[in-house]
C-alpha cells in the first residue's frame, strides 16, 4: 500500500500534468469545432514550439517563457495561413476523414525537418532552477513544473475569457454550434474559422514551452502526445471545451495514481481504455452532446 | 459483343504475361537480396489490398491496421513458441483470432463515424503497443520474440524465395476475395455507404452489418500478412509491429494507387515502396524520407484523393473527350460538385446509363 | 456495357504496367556489385548498417566514428594483408526491418568481405541472425543483454569487455563486502525497458538480492518516457538508501533531477551511461559528486592501441573517444587480429569459418584491454565501476585500476 504522502504527491503531479493536457485538448477541440477537422500535427506543433524554445535558450540564452512572444503569433498566422491554404482545399463531403490524412502529413514533414535540423537526440533546457522545488503541504513541487502548470491554466481562462467575453469569441461559438446559422446572421464564417485554427495552434506554441521547460524533447515524441490528447477530446465530447478540460484532468490525475501501482507502461493505457469505454457506454462523450452525436 | 470479347481476351493475355512475369521474377533476381526486396514490396501490397476492403469499399479511413497485422505477427509467434502449433497451423489459427477480436473492435470502432472512427484506430495501435511492451512475461516486451523458423535446415536463399511465392499467393487470394465482394450485392450495399450512408440506411441496406463484416475480412487479410511477415522475419518487437507509421503507409499507398481500383493499392505499393528506398539512397543519413512520404501524402490527399489511377484515366479521358466513367467511379462529393457547376441532365444522363 | 469492358482492361493493363515496374525496380536496385574479384590490390570492403537516423541515432553517429577512426588508422598503417580496407555503411533508420535488409543487401548484393556489427541489442539479435545464416563472422560493439547470447548463434563475437548483467559486478562484491551494519540496506532500482539497460540493472538486483540487500523499489519505464516525475516520487517514498538506474543518457539526466526535485538523498547512487557521458555534469546543474557509474572504457588505459586510438581519433574528430567509440574501433580491431592471423579476408565460407574458429580461440589485444569469449561469443572480462570525485569522474573499482577512493556516503546533491 502506498503512504498517504505519496498519494498525496501523486494527485499533485496529477494536477499538474493535467492542467497541460487541458490547455492542449482545448486547442485540439477549437480545429475540431470551427472545422470538423481531427488535427493529428497539433502535438507535432506543440514539439516544435518547445524546440523552438529550446533553440532560442541555446543560441541566445534567452528564458524559454520570452519565446512566446514569437512563437504565439508565429503559430497563430501559421494557423490561419494552414487553414486557408491546405484544408479549404479538401472536399466539404470527406473533409474529416481528408483532413486527418493531411494533417498526419504535416506532422510527418514537421517531424522530418526537426530531424534534419536538430537530430534524433534528446534535447533539455538547461535552467539554473531545474532542480528547485518548493514545499507544499508535505508534498514537493518543481518550481518549472508549477511554471509550466501556470502558463496552461492563464491560456486556457485567457482562451474562456475572449470566447466569452469577446465579440469575436461570441462569433466563435456560434460559427462552431451551427455554421449555417452564423451565416445567415452575418458572420464571416470562412475568416472565423481560420481565426479559430490560429487560436488552436497558438495553444500548441504555449504548451510546447511549458513542456520544454521540465521535460526531454526529441522529433518524434509528438507521437507520445497525440493518442493521450485525442482520447480526451473523444472522452469529453468532441467539440466541447470544458468538457476536454474535465476529461483532461480527471485523466491525467488517474494516470499519475495508477502509476502507484501499475508500470509507467500500463499507467498510460487509461486513456485508451477511457477512450473505448467512452465509444461503448456513450459515444458523444461525457461532456459534449450536440456537436459529437452528428459526427 | 463481339468488341467486348476482344478486349477480354486482351485482358486475359495481359494478366496471364503479369502473372508469369511476377512468377519467374525470383529465378531472374541476381541475388537473394532482389528477393528480399520482392518479398517486401509483395507484402507491402498485401498490406494496403487488406487495408482497402474497408477504405475502398466503405470509405473509413483507418489508421489503425498496423495493429492486426502486429497482431497477425505476434499472434502466430506465440502460437508457434507458447502453444507449439506447426507454423502454418498457427498462421492461420492467428488470423482467426484476430478475425474474432475485430468484431467487438469494429463494433466500438463503427458505431461512431469520421473523427470518431479515425482515432479509434489510432488508439487501437497505441494500446496495443503499451500492452505488448508491458506484458513481457507473454509477449517478450521489448526483448521481442523470435518466432522460430517453418523450414528449419532450408538455406536462406531458398527461405527468401519460398516465402516470395506465398506472399504472392497471399496476394492473389486477396486481390481475388477484392474483386468478388467488388462484383456482388454486398459490394454494392457497401459502396452505397462509402457515397452516402445516411440513404443507403433508409434504402434497406443492413449498414453497420455490412461494415462489420468487410471490416474483419479486412482485418483477417492484415492478420495473414502480419503473420506470414512473422513466419518470413523471424524477429518481432512490439515497436516495430505496433507502428502508426505502417498503417499511415497502408493508407498513402492505397489512395496513392486509388481506392476505388483492384490493382490500386497493388500500384501504390509498388511506388510508395520504391519512393522510399530512393529517398533513403538519395538523402541518406537524414530523416528526410518521413519529409518525402508526408509530402507525398499531402499531395495525394490534397491534388488527387482518387489515386493515381483515375487521375490519370481522368487525364486520359480529356484527350479521347470520353471522360465520363460509370457512376460507381465517380463520389458523392463529385456529382455535387458537378451538380453545383453544371446542368443537371448530365448527371441523369449518366444515371440512366448504368 | 462498353463502358465496364472499358474499365476492366484498364486494369489487366494496370496490372501488366505494375509487373513490369516490378522489374525496373529491382533492376534499378540491383545495380552492381562492389567487391567481387578478390585480388592482392582490391580493398576490403566491410559492410556495416547503423541507426544513423531514428531513436538510436545518437549513438549509432558514435559507432559510425569509431569505425572509420579504425578504417583511417588501419589505411594508414598500410592496411589489411597489405590491402586497403574500405568501409560501406548503410542505415538502417533505428528500424529492424531494414537492418535486416541492410545487411541482406551488403552480404548478397554488394558481396562485402566482412561484417561488422550494428548498434542496439534490438537491432543487433535479427542482423546477427542474417550473418550467421550466410555463414558470416559477426563481431558487434553494442548487443550486451543476455538474449543476444541465447540465440544459438556460433558466428557472434561482443566486442567489450563484459556483457551487460556484468557491468556492476565490482561494485556488488564491493558492497557485500562492507560491514554489515555500514552497507546500504535498501536499494531501489529503475531501468529503461531496454535490453541493456535492464540488464545492467537486474544484473546488480540479482547480485545484491543474493546477498541479503532488500529491494524496496523496482520501476521500469518506456523509452520514450520524458516526465519523470511519478517514478521519482515512488523512489523517494521507498527511503531506499541506495538507488540503481539502469538508464542510457537523457533518462538518466531526467531521473536524477527528478530525484533532486523531490530532494531525496541516497547513500549510494549508480546509474549506467550517463554519468560518463561529457555532458553529463552541466546537464544535473554539477551536482554530481559520489555518483557511480560502470564503464568499459577509459581514455586514460594505458594499453598500447589505446594511445594511439585515442590521439589519431582526436585529430580526426576535434575530441577524445567516448564508450561507444571504443567498442566500434574495439569490433575493428578484433576482427582485424583474426584476419591478420587466418590471412584471409572474403566471403568465401572457409575463410569466414577460419576467422570465427581463430576468435574461439584466441586473446585479442584491445583498446579495452585483452579480450577474449566463452562459446556463445561473451567476453570474459569485467567492467571498470567510476565515480564523480572532486568534479570530475575517476575510477574508483577495481583496486588495482583505481584513481580516487570510492566516496560513501555519498554527498547530498
């Protein structure tokens, strides 16, 4: 039986790996909503991002927190320029289906180029405070892991305060609840949804800084993130925000406690276990509704 | 009529020329390792022709066939260490099994479509991987398994060119199941789902029935070739079997080719395989050959979501100014395109005439 | 009805235009071969496949120097048998398939004199199985686990001093030899699930275990882990007075600041590879003094091969060998000793059986000291066990080796 301290320390963990993967599904639920598309290169972006960071740290010893006043916007007009460009062009009939393929090759390409540009190896930031922590309630917490935590919790209620709040949110939410009808009320509904694709992958450029502050990265470790990340959109209702959220901490908590008794290894087969049972008891999620049943 | 003969004939001719070419190739390979290459490029098409019973027929895109065939692998590798069955035996009682696993897999998988459907598949992959990484005291996790040889004391030129003439047959078996579902009533109830499966439900066609059963066909081909691999390769390891990067291949191969054809992931495999190999001579020690194939991919899906094969037939059919093709060629997203852009008396036309 | 006959030669004559590209293809592969004739002025041509690309990739790139730091010397020297010796490498992209195809290709198609070995006990068990059918000798510098051993292979040579289950041997007789009540109690033990780095780690288990040491954690992690969080957590709950890592370089580097986060503070620390990796220090903040590490290989050995490997590589390479490095040029050098001694280098199976029988045999002197095998191809010497001292790494095990005196308890990090 574990100690009370180690549980303890666990759900810590738990919050706080959770709280990532919130701010990550949350963008991976915008694509999916403003477009019906299922983003496979999201967490290839989000690789990129903290390579990018990681570079910056190298060559010009800047903190990784400063690149994110390059890398959001980068990734914001990557997002629209993706958007207008690539997934525009697909057939409105197999759009969900294309759209996949298409990004799964996006993040193949991307992949490829961090390999050519950086190696296979495994990088890490180097920071003076890596090793710090501080103490909580018997617990210890990594003072880059409660950064990395408080920059995915200011994304993500900057991201619910502009949907709503915001007049360009309210034309978000409305393009995503009914495309037609946001139409019809004069929404521009094609620059919307681009505008959405940029917010999504501006997540990315967020969480890839947060990851590259405490973990390894490597060019082929987005494979690691996507089938956690696409579980927890499915589990929460494709399309809903909160309901990824939810997913995504209740999730991440119980991967961090089953590690106490089970491998790493197995620990990590919760979300496709949650995934499938979703799928079998309640195939539009538990948090979503609408959107999920008619796709 | 008499026109009609002639070409069948023709075809006749042109099929038995392939076959005895595809038959004498290992006798003709300068070395072992041309067979070798064969025998990858064979299984590589054996692949995506599985791959296609549910792609082409039903349109779900599934990412996700890597796992049956690691599957297949493993699953035969341990019927032949764990349950000591002959090689063959256990080949085949694999694919059975997995036959039997698709069912529930398909019944979770296609009571959800699109996005739903897609990511299934990938998570299929990604638990089967972390289970059989984990499971080390059954499956060898990463230590991997060696799956003992079918024909021991056979030289290894010899074992090369044998399995060379099973992948092949493996291959016929496949191309053939293709072409009788492609001619018969389930066949067309299943390419009614793939152009519309809201209307071909409220026509009567049992859709999620037909789905199903193509769906485990098509797992029990990838089973077959997954373990006919297994028998051929000898060493398995759960990272390599369990790759979201095979099934990715299995689909840019299959649509490279084009779906909706008997031979187009036949054709698919046959240049995905060779545009990778060239890569790798080409760029060598570089990553770059994930850069070619998500470039190739990208292409495809974006320029020519058909294939290869129609594009070109399309292409071909703008010089004879006969472009028009049987509506089972031809997407539901096509003819609303061309409803939207044209007079609608061609569309009907076209119905009339099938 | 046209239409359909239409469709349908369509694809016998796709059908025909596949075949047919069947053959171009393999035509196109095939080219031609390199060292067929086999007279006094042809170099030797070795084949070798490495993960030049892909998760192996970083040390694989160390292999592939190492060989050629022993094709440049051994040219220099004036070769092999009075021939040039011409490497031809191939990668393999970390990917077991094509590492079999690799070496498929240099052995059948490129017709190679010799052999050496890829990098990764993964990738090493199927390529071994190629050479052995083909009836070539296969020395390799990085399959260390105990399964490369069980295979039945007769062809199969490791080129470094001890397999991976080896690798702490002198630090577990070190601790059992402590008294009682000094000797650390509890041992918690995490390793990558990975054939080698299991090894090393169970290989101490089994040891220590045996002599009464009690483990009180004992974690495996996937490759591909980057958080490492939760295990560290699990260690530092156990108290355990000693903690083993059977790791490679960048987990390595994670686990223990996970461990420093988590402010845990063993009596003894080992981990495998990365504490002698040259990053290593900067990478754990320099908090490195007391920690362990095994290692086959050290700059500073004084046997005679080894300074002069050491200063040619240096001067092609911009710095000094590491591990890796050494067990490549090791592979080199034990191969060439037994082509020197055979005087013969080809495919020609009377050749390659005189060069395996020769190995069974022999002693082979190294960079890594004298070498020689037991039937199934495992070396028979011990690994050297280092520990960081006054910053810098030294060997403290065994005594007759040794630079420093081994620290214990070790410092807080």
């Amino acid at each position: 039986m574990p100690s009370a301290s180690l549980v303890f320390q666990s759900v810590v963990l738990g919050v706080l790996l959770g709280g990532l993967y919130a701010l990550l599904a949350a963008g991976l639920t915008l694509y999916f909503g403003v477009m019906r598309v299922v983003m496979i290169a999201h967490s290839a972006f989000l690789i990129l991002a903290a390579y990018l960071a990681w570079y910056a740290h190298r060559e010009i010893g800047v903190d990784p927190l400063l690149t994110l006043f390059v890398t959001v916007p980068l990734f914001f007009a990557a997002g629209v320029v993706m958007q207008r460009l690539l997934l525009t062009r697909l057939r409105p009939a197999t759009l969900t289906m294309m759209s996949v393929l298409l990004t799964f090759s996006v993040a193949l390409v991307i992949e490829g180029l961090l390999g050519y540009a950086f190696s296979g190896t495994q990088r890490r930031i180097r920071l003076g405070y890596s090793s710090a922590s501080i103490e909580f309630f018997g617990a210890r917490i990594a003072v880059v892991k409660l950064i990395a935590f408080g920059m995915a919790a200011l994304a993500l209620l900057g991201l619910y305060v502009l949907m709503k709040r915001s007049r360009f949110g309210q034309a978000l939410r409305a393009t995503i609840q009914h495309p037609d009808a946001a139409r019809l009320l004069g929404i521009d509904t094609d620059r919307i949804a681009g505008y959405g694709f940029g917010l999504g992958l501006a997540t990315a450029a967020v969480g890839g800084t947060a990851l590259s502050l405490d973990t390894t990265i490597y060019p082929s470790l987005h494979w690691h993130w996507i089938g956690p990340l696409m579980a927890i959109i499915v589990v929460g209702g494709l399309g809903s925000v909160p309901g990824a959220a939810i997913a995504a901490m209740t999730l991440g908590m119980l991967q961090s406690l089953l590690q106490l008794e089970l491998s790493t290894t197995w620990a990590q087969t919760v979300f496709y276990v949650a995934l499938f049972a979703t799928l079998a008891v309640r195939p539009q999620g538990f948090f979503g509704g609408r959107l999920a049943q008619r796709f | 009529m008499r026109s009609g003969s002639d070409t069948r004939w023709l075809r006749l001719g042109v099929l038995l020329v392939a076959v005895a070419l595809a038959l004498s190739f290992p006798s003709m390979a300068p070395s072992p390792y041309e067979i070798t290459v064969g025998i990858a490029i064979l299984n590589y098409a054996v692949l995506s022709t599985s791959w296609n019973f549910v792609g082409g027929f039903t349109g779900y895109i599934s990412l996700g066939h890597g796992a049956f065939a690691g599957l297949g692998a493993y699953g035969t590798g341990l019927l032949v260490t764990k349950a000591e069955l002959p090689p063959f035996a256990a080949l085949f009682a694999a694919a059975a099994v997995v036959a039997a696993l698709a069912v529930p897999v398909g019944y979770a998988a296609l009571r959800v479509r699109g996005a739903s459907f897609v990511i299934v598949s990938i998570a299929l992959v990604l638990i089967l991987l972390l289970v059989f990484q984990s499971w080390a005291s059954l499956t060898g996790g990463s230590r991997g398994l060696v799956v003992p040889r079918p024909f021991p004391g056979m030289l290894r030129s010899e074992h090369h060119r044998t399995f060379y003439f099973l992948f092949l047959a493996l291959l016929a078996v496949a191309l053939l199941v293709w072409w009788v579902i492609d001619r018969s009533r389930f066949g067309m109830g299943l390419k009614a789902i793939r152009e519309d499966e809201d209307k071909a439900q409220s026509l009567g066609t049992p859709t999620f029935t037909y789905k199903l059963v193509v769906f485990v066909v098509s797992a029990t081909f990838t089973a077959l070739a997954g373990g006919l691999y297994a028998l051929w390769f000898g060493d398995l390891d759960p990272v390599f079997q369990f790759s979201i990067l095979s099934g990715a291949y299995m689909v840019l191969m299959a649509l490279l080719g084009g779906v909706r054809n008997l031979y187009g992931p036949l054709l698919g495999a046959l240049v995905v395989g060779y545009a990778l190999e060239y890569a790798k001579v080409e760029f060598g020690d570089t990553p770059l050959h994930l850069v070619v194939a998500g470039l190739l991919l990208g292409v495809v899906v974006t320029f020519m979501p058909d294939g290869v094969i129609p594009a070109a037939t399309a292409l071909l059919g703008r010089f004879r100014r006969t472009g028009e093709t049987s509506i089972r060629e031809v997407t539901a997203a096509e003819l609303r395109e061309r409803r939207e852009e044209n007079d609608t008396t061609e569309v009907s036309s076209e119905r009339s005439s099938t | 009805m046209s239409r359909t006959h239409r469709t349908r030669r369509t694809h016998g004559g796709i059908a025909a235009g596949t075949l047919a590209l069947v053959l171009v293809t393999s035509g196109c592969i095939s080219g031609s071969g390199s060292g067929s004739g086999d007279s006094a002025d042809d170099p030797i041509v070795i084949g070798v496949s490495l993960p030049l690309t892909g998760d192996f990739s970083e040390p694989g790139k160390g292999v592939e120097r190492g060989y050629k730091a022993w094709a440049k010397i051994v040219n220099d020297n004036g070769g092999l048998l009075g021939r040039k010796v011409e490497l031809k490498i191939l990668d393999d992209q970390s990917n077991a398939d094509r590492v079999v195809s690799d070496y498929e290709q240099l052995i059948g198609r490129d017709e190679v004199d010799l052999v050496f070995g890829p990098f990764s006990t993964r990738l090493v068990v199927p390529s071994a199985r190629v050479a052995e059918e083909y009836g070539m000798l296969f020395v390799e510098p990085a399959g260390a686990a105990p399964e490369v051993f069980q295979q039945g292979f007769k062809n199969l040579f490791y080129a470094a001093p001890a397999v991976a289950n080896d690798h702490y041997n002198h630090l577990a007789e070190y601790i059992l030899a402590m008294p009682e009540g000094d000797r650390p109690k509890t041992v918690a033990y995490a390793a990558m699930d990975d054939p080698f780095a299991q090894g090393t780690a169970n290989g101490l288990k089994d040891k220590l275990e045996k002599g009464g040491v009690k483990t009180v954690a004992d974690e495996v992690y996937p490759p591909n882990t980057t958080d490492f969080g939760n295990i560290a957590a699990k260690i530092a709950d156990s108290k355990a007075d000693m903690v083993v890592g059977g790791t490679q370089y960048q987990d390595g580097v994670n686990l223990i600041v996970a461990l420093q986060q988590l402010d845990y503070q063993p009596k003894m620390a080992a981990f495998s590879t990365a504490p002698t990796e040259p990053e290593f220090a900067k990478a754990i903040g320099n908090k490195t003094e007391g920690i362990l590490a095994p290692t086959g290989y050290t700059q500073k050995a004084d046997y005679p091969s080894n300074k002069e490997f050491v200063e040619k590589y240096t001067e092609q390479f911009g710095k000094a060998p590491e591990e890796d490095e050494a067990n490549a040029y090791t592979t080199g050098q034990v191969v060439a000793a037994a082509v020197e001694a055979a005087k013969c280098a080809s495919q020609d199976p009377d050749c390659q059986k005189k060069l395996v029988e020769w190995l069974r045999g022999n002693t082979v002197e190294t960079v890594v000291g004298p070498l020689k095998w037991d039937d199934k191809g495992r070396p028979q010497s011990a690994h050297m066990i280092q520990q960081w001292v006054g910053g810098q790494i030294q060997i403290v095990l065994p005594d007759a080796q040794k630079e420093a005196d081994l620290i214990y308890p070790k410092p807080k990090w």
